[in-house]
C-alpha cells in the first residue's frame, strides 16, 4: 500500500522549499533593522507582514524546521497528521483571514454522533451519543506545516535561518549583539517570539532584563509542553467500514483523547490522538506498544494493519520545555499583561502566542500577537 501512494504536488513542492532552506550556505554575518527569535507562527506571520511593507527583517529559527509548535508529520501512506496545533474556531477571525489570504481551504473536524468513554482502569470503553456541536472545530487542509510553508514561500529564502541557536544578546549604543552557534550578528531591533518560560531559561540578556518579567516568565507554562501525540495511518477507514466511532475519551490508559483524522479528500486515513502524561516517563517504543495494545481492544485486529505510528513527545523538545521537570498548570500566566512587554525604548519587544492578549496559547493568539508586534514596529519607522 505504501508503495502505491504517491506524495502530491503540493507536499513535492513544500519538499523541495524545505531542500532548499537546508541546504542553503551557512553563515548571515551582516546587520539587519529587524531580527525575529523564532520561526513559529508568530515570527513567519510577522515576517509576512514586514515583508509586504517591505521592510528590513531576519528570522533566526534553532530548529532545523519552521513552524515551532505547529508540525505535521506525513505518515507512511501520506496522511498529513498534526502532532501540533491541529483545529481553529469560527471565533478565530485573524486566523480565518490569513488562510483565505493565502488561498488554504479548512474543513470540519468530523465527530461522528457517537463516542467511546472510559470512566477508569477497571471499567471498558462504552458508547456514548455525542451532544450537538456547540462550535465546529475546522483542520487546515494540507495540515498546520502547510499554513507555515506557505507563509515561509511568501518571504526570500535569505532571511531565514535555521539550526541557529541563540543563547546571548547584548545590547549596547543603540544595537543588538545576537550571539549564536553561527557567530555573532547585529540588528537594531528584536522581536523575540520564543515562549518566554524558555526565553527566560535559555537567552542571556545584557542588560538583564526586570525581576518582575522574567518571574512571571518563568512561571509561564508553554503550551504543548508536557503533552505526546500520535497519529497512525491506515490502509482503508475499518471503523467506517464496522461502523464504529472512532472518537474517543479516556481518563486511565495510554491516550486520553481520539479522533479521526482522515485527510481532507477521504482518500488517506488515520486516527490521532493525546497520550496520557504518565506516558512521558516510557520509551517511543513501549509508547507504541501500550498503544497499539489499547487499541486492539477497543476497535480489534484490524488496528495491526496499520501502515504508520507517528508521535511527538514534547517535553523532550528543548525549544519547547526548557524545564521539563517543573510542573505548571495548563495556560498558567498565558496573557498575562508583564508578557507583553517591550524595552530598550521598545526596540526589545516580546512577542509569541502566549503573551497574546487574546486567546494566549493558540493560533489565532499567536496570529493576534504578531500583528501587536508588527504595529509597534511600524510606529516606529
């Protein structure tokens, strides 16, 4: 089955893009009026923004990908599956605007008027009719890594660079020192979209930047920091053939959460899910295991048919959770005010979907902060 399925163009092209950001020379020693931290939502959308005003800009991204939390990982029979940020809402208006700008398509998320429960260890999964959908969850066609390539291809590959890891910034006489594995270089304004529990951990500020930002930074819990997801592609769609629903909800055993996620065209299918964090302290493989097991039980034999097992286990991503044996509660500090701070007459200014003062910690509050950021920079040129 694998052999048949072919990658379609839209993911050769995003392919090719990717190849060639990789194996774009090293090295970006010359000054930039604006450099971005982080090549996430937040930093590509601002980046989208800058360039349409045509203004001077580099992004500087640690990783060896773009797009931060948001991370779609193809499967064996070319199932896009987020195991990132995943739905929107009709109550995200920047983000509805920007994928109609850049001509993404979205569909719903399919539910299905039936669930699987489980209460506890010792009771099995039971069908349960699912209420009425009270707001329509929406996917991005393509997945959430297509949002972010196709804001990437709006920009010139040369400002964005990737495997560079921060760890120093100076500043002095009105300039930005920005030190990294790749050396050094200098900028007259910054705009850091890093999560700021990991930008308090990991950047060296000279000045040092105020006790009373960096206590509430620290204390900021980044979202997707502690969780593991997985997806696992197959063949044919069994539970549509049994008829069974595939959403399901756990409180004990290997994932709490479940759900369809067959591509746009329901022509490749998968099932994703949320991993218990007990589940953080296993190996990939005995994560693998326990899940497929639980499966087998809840849907039976057909589940070992399946072609792909994909999974992200987040807290062992560095430039996700600097700390990850320090325990915060979900969206803790997210929005709060200090977050938002700017410094240095506001050439330092902090930015990223957890500092937003709308919807901190998802997407459109992520969209919502580059557009904060970006109408700073503009009042000042």
């Amino acid at each position: 089955m694998e052999g048949r399925c072919k990658p379609s163009t839209a993911i050769t092209a995003a392919s090719d893009y990717l190849y060639s950001l990789w194996n774009k020379p090293k090295g970006f020693f010359m000054h930039s009026k604006i450099t971005i931290l982080g090549g996430g939502l937040t930093g590509l959308t601002l980046a989208y923004l800058l360039e349409r005003e045509g203004m001077d800009f580099q992004i500087l991204e640690a990783r060896n990908r773009l797009g931060g939390r948001l991370f779609t990982k193809m499967s064996g029979n070319h199932i896009p599956v987020d195991l990132g940020a995943a739905w929107f809402w009709d109550y995200n208006p920047r983000l509805q605007q920007l994928l109609k700008d850049l001509k993404i398509a979205s569909f719903p998320q399919k539910m299905g008027p039936a669930v699987w429960y489980q209460q506890h260890s010792s009771a099995g999964f039971q069908q349960m009719q699912l209420p009425e959908q009270q707001q329509t969850s929406y996917r991005i066609h393509g997945g959430s890594t297509n949002l972010i390539l196709s804001l990437a291809a709006t920009l010139e590959k040369e400002r964005i660079h990737l495997d560079t890891v921060v760890d120093q910034i100076r500043f002095q006489d009105h300039t930005y020192s920005i030190h990294s594995n790749l050396g050094v270089v200098t900028t007259d304004n910054i705009v850091c979209t890093i999560p700021p529990a990991v930008m308090a951990h990991s950047l060296d500020f000279q000045p040092q930047l105020p006790a009373d930002f960096l206590n509430i930074a620290t204390a900021t819990q980044t979202w997707m920091e502690d969780s593991i997801k997985f997806g696992l592609g197959f063949p044919t769609a069994f539970w549509k053939e049994q008829k069974i629903p595939v959403t399901a909800f756990s409180n004990s055993g290997s994932f709490t959460e479940l759900y369809d996620y067959s591509n746009f065209e329901q022509d490749r299918f998968a099932i994703m899910g949320f991993l218990h964090p007990q589940m953080n302290h296993l190996t990939a493989e005995n994560r693998k295991t326990k899940v497929v097991d639980q499966l087998v039980q809840l849907f039976g034999p057909a589940v070992n048919d399946y072609v792909s097992y994909e999974e992200c286990a987040w807290n062992a991503e560095p430039f996700t959770n600097a700390t990850p044996k320090q325990s915060l509660a979900p969206h803790q500090n997210n929005g709060h005010p200090i977050l938002r701070s700017h410094f240095n007459n506001r050439s330092l200014i902090m930015a990223g979907s957890e500092t937003s003062a709308v919807l901190a910690g998802y997407m459109e509050g992520a969209l919502h902060s580059a557009h904060t950021a970006f109408d700073i920079l503009m009042s000042k040129s």
